[in-house]
C-alpha cells in the first residue's frame, strides 16, 4: 500500500489539474492560485508581429553560407510586452 501511494504522489498536481478542467468542462477556465478566475481567451487582447518573409529568410541563409556562418536555426523578433 505504501509503494502504491509513493508512486502516485508525483501524479498527484497533474490529476489535480486534469480533475479541474474535467470539472469545469473549460480548459480555459483553470484559475491560477492568487489571480482569481481566468479570461475567456475572447476576452484576452492579441498582439500580432511582423513577419520574415521566406525571400528574406532564403537571403539571409545565403550570405551566412558565403561566409561560412553555421546554419540559423530561429528567427530573433524583438518585443516588448507590458501585462495590464
């Protein structure tokens, strides 16, 4: 009996969650501890980003090749966001 529990205690935060979602029949409705009830993501503003465009990446891996600079392998985007 003792050996079962060990084993299920590290489950135990996962099947707390998945009991609250299951219960609220809302996955976005999870709240965190100290915030109160989530927003509906309807009700979250977005924020878009300007994108690369493929020619602009196909560019840039060209002259990283010509001069012998190891492949790219992410795309840094600058941001910055301030949580209201």
């Amino acid at each position: 009996m003792i050996e079962s529990s060990r084993r299920l205690l590290p489950m135990l935060p996962g099947l707390l969650l998945l009991l609250t979602v299951v219960l609220t029949n809302n996955p976005m409705a999870v709240a965190a501890p100290d915030q109160g009830a989530v927003l509906p993501l309807s009700a979250v503003a977005r924020q878009g980003f300007v994108g690369i465009t493929a020619a602009e990446m196909a560019a840039d891996d060209a002259l990283r090749q010509a001069e012998g600079l190891p492949y790219r392998f992410a795309v840094p985007v600058d941001v910055a966001l301030t949580p209201s």
